[in-house]
C-alpha cells in the first residue's frame, strides 16, 4: 500500500509518499514541497499547489492520503487561508479517488513518537529511525512524512510489531 501524507499549506505543501511492505514494514520513496510564490493572489497560488499535488499523484500513484487537520491559529486569516489549501488538496484527492484520513497533530505526534505533545525534533528522529534514513527531510516534507508514517502506524500496516497493541491513538477518520 502507498501513503501520501500531505501537510497543507497556502504557500508551500509538504508531500510524503511511503509504501508498506508484508503487511508490516515500511519503505520511504519520496518527500518534497509543493510551493507558490508569495507575491501571487491567494486564488493563484492554491491553483499552483493544486496542480503539483495532482502530478504527484499521477506520478507516485498512491492508494490513500492522509492530511494533516487544520490546528487553531491565532490568525483567523492565516486559518482560512490554511483550511483552503487543505480543501484544494482534499478536492484533488477527491478527483482522483482516493480515499483520506485526518489526523490531528497530536494524533501524528501520538502515532510516531509515543507522545503527542513531543517537539518536532523528537518527531523527525523517530521517523528517521523507522524508515531506516539517514537524515530527516525538512520543514514542511517532514511533517507530511510524520503525517503518512503515522497513517501506517495507526491502521497498523507498517507499525513496528505491537506497536498498534501498545495504545497508539487510533482518531484517524476518514474526511468527509
């Protein structure tokens, strides 16, 4: 099975696409960001990122995406503008007929780490040590690798063994 996980953004949208093994095992293929100048029109931009979402569907050809949930910002614009782009990259998932998950950032921190308010630092190394890399991406890649590492975990098909036993937050609902 192939995870895309997805971290919107309204500027740059992290991707992360792993792929499960044996029912158990889970391999890395690719991660990167997705990005829309700045300057341009909010309309523009969420276009842009609407459309690499949708080249990297067809390329990496995954089975679900899991998309990070929308926390409260203190920004009620920065919020709307957030909850967008996640809209754009529900809509293109939706185009393409795949099915998706939500998980809150706790929820992912909860899946990879074992604690869901641990830091991001502690969140990429756990990551980095169950795809075996030898580095964790950057930025916005890492979060939505978080994001598709914590789908495997949670539906338990890539979780280390008794991983899912040991009380690994099981919020993950399909989006509507």
């Amino acid at each position: 099975m192939r995870i895309l996980g997805v971290d919107p953004g309204s500027r740059v949208l992290g991707y992360a696409v792993v792929e499960t093994r044996a029912g158990r095992d889970m391999r890395y293929v690719e991660c990167g960001v997705i990005s829309a100048r700045e300057a341009d029109p909010l309309e523009q931009r969420l276009g842009e990122i609407a459309s690499g979402l949708r080249e990297v569907i067809e390329e990496l050809a995954p089975d679900v995406v899991a998309a990070e949930d929308v926390f409260f910002a203190t920004n009620p614009r920065s919020a709307l503008a957030l909850g967008q782009a996640r809209g754009a990259a529900l809509a293109i998932a939706g185009m393409a007929g795949l099915r998706v998950y939500a998980y809150s950032p706790a929820t992912v921190k909860q899946a990879v780490t074992g604690r869901g308010r641990a830091p991001k630092e502690q969140v990429g190394r756990m990551v980095r040590m169950l795809l075996g890399l030898r580095r964790a991406p950057r930025s916005d890649a890492a979060d939505a690798l978080a994001v598709a590492v914590a789908h495997a975990q949670i539906k338990g098909v890539g979780a280390p063994r008794g991983f899912a036993e040991r009380g690994a937050e099981r919020s993950g609902v399909p989006s509507t």
